[in-house]
C-alpha cells in the first residue's frame, strides 16, 4: 500500500491510529527491546504484507491498521484526515494565487514604493484617495466638547455606572 502520489513522504507526529498498531507490537517491552521493532515497524517489515487492512497514513507517513468497514481510510485518525485536508486547501490556495493576479494589488506595487528605506507615494492623488479614511479631520468645536466631556468625568469621579 503507497500513499497518493501527490503528496511527499515526509514522518510528522503519529496519529492515533498508528500509536495503537504500534503499542500491539511494543506492548510490555522496554524502551531497549521496542526501539529496534519500532524501527522495522517503520521500515513494514514487522507486519503481515497480506493484510489488507494495514496501511501507511496518507498525512503522519506511519502504518495503521484500517478500522473502517469498507476499508477505505487514508488516514490514521480524524486529526491526521483534518490536517491533510487542510495541506491540501492550502496547496490549492497557494496555486489558484499564483494563477490568478490581484489587480489592485498591481496598481498598489505600480503607485507606492515601499521597498526603500523612505518609502512614498508616485500619485500624491493616489495618496489622498487611501489615506482619507485613517487621517481625518476633526472641527475644533467637536474637540473643545471632547475636551469638556473628559473634565467634567474628572470632576464627578469617572463615568456614570449603568442602571441595573
């Protein structure tokens, strides 16, 4: 039994489907007697070729003992399945974001220059148009009330506590 062919073999932590096939074969040994059959279990050459139900773990690499009844698993556990899927979208992801370009993003690269030490804008009007919504003015009447409601707080001893 291989693993799909898309996806490299590379051993992350067990899941919980190979720790149990693993613990049947270490089982009341001491770490100096398992390590060497954990080795070869690695390898495959512990278990029965010819059963049907042992396989490799399509995300940990690891071998299990299929528990399923149609005998169609490729993970060792839940979590195993959940991160392989979640390899898998990112995978996805990351090629439909090389394939498919972000106007926007082009016209951002095209007008701000911000690789430099002191970076800046090519179009000041560019500038205007993206920086009004972080930077905007404010009336000296609506800070003098501002001000006004901060003093009086002081004076009554903080905000007023809500009724219950």
């Amino acid at each position: 039994m291989g693993q799909p062919k898309n996806i490299s073999q590379n051993f992350k932590n067990p899941g919980e489907g190979a720790i149990e096939f693993a613990i049947g074969f270490v089982k009341n040994k001491t770490r100096a007697e398992a390590l060497p059959i954990i080795k070869r279990l690695l390898q495959g050459d512990v278990h029965d070729a010819g059963d049907k139900r042992i396989k490799r773990c399509a995300y940990c690499g690891y071998y299990y003992r299929d528990q399923t009844k149609p005998n169609n698993s490729k993970t060792c556990s839940q979590f195993c399945k959940t991160d392989l899927d979640t390899l898998r979208r990112k995978k996805k992801n990351a090629d439909k974001a090389l394939l498919t370009s972000d106007k926007s993003l082009k016209k951002m690269e095209k007008l701000y220059v911000w690789w430099l030490d002191y970076p800046f804008w090519i179009s000041e009007r560019e500038m205007i148009n993206r920086s009004w919504k972080h930077e905007k003015p404010v009336s000296s009447e609506k800070l003098a009330m501002h001000d006004a409601a901060k003093q009086r707080d002081k004076e009554f001893g903080g905000k007023r506590a809500p009724k219950r």
